[in-house]
C-alpha cells in the first residue's frame, strides 16, 4: 500500500528532485523499506534505474513473499497515529495535521488527494 509514496519519496531524493518536508527515514516508509530488506540508499537505486513503477514492484515482489506484503498491508491498514512511536507520532502529526485516533492511511491518502488537487 506505501510502495507507490515511498517511490515517489525516493525520486524526490535523487538529484535534481525536491522531497520537500517529505523524508524516507525516519517514518513510516523506512520501516516498509526494512520490512522488505531494502536500505534507503538501495531502494534510491533501484528506483534511479528503473524504467516504471511495475519494474519496482516486480523487485519488491521478489524479495518478499504475497503472504508477507498482505501481512505488511494489513499492518498499515489498522495502524492509528497514536501507535505511531513519540519521536514519529509528533513530527506526522505537524506535518500531516493528523490526530492521534486517526487511522494513519487514511491520514496519507487525505493527504495525497490534497498534494493532488494543488499541482492539478
């Protein structure tokens, strides 16, 4: 489910490109990445090579078995801002505007769909 963010978190890390406030480590998308087996530097990569999203996904795929990512999606799918850790829960919470008892996808996604609607 974070796979297509944290990309375009990596694009935004490579020369030339402006993440913005918008980090891969610490948070949310570090932890995807280590769960995968995947450094921030190695993922970076892959992404600087590759040709699109579906080569990113095939390599994923290939390090991490359908029932392991269905576990990692339904991770994400139950994780509340307040089950974040301190040191990330606060800085998520600034920059997204989130509060505790929100589910942190849905937190993302509204957050997306406003990114959208200000480059569109």
């Amino acid at each position: 489910m974070l796979l297509p963010r944290t990309i375009d978190k990596a694009r935004g890390l490579m020369r030339g490109g402006d993440p913005g406030e918008y980090i891969i480590s610490p948070g949310i998308s570090a932890w995807l990445l280590a769960e995968c087996g995947f450094s921030e530097a190695e993922f970076i990569e892959l992404v600087r090579r590759a040709l699109d999203e579906a080569e990113i996904a095939a390599a994923v795929a290939a390090r991490v078995p359908s029932e392991r990512r269905d576990a990692l999606n339904a991770v994400i799918k139950s994780l509340r801002v307040a089950d974040l850790p301190h040191e990330h829960r606060e800085r998520f919470a600034r920059l997204h505007g989130a509060q505790d008892d929100e589910l942190v996808v849905d937190v993302l996604v509204a957050d997306d769909r406003c990114a959208l609607r200000s480059t569109g």
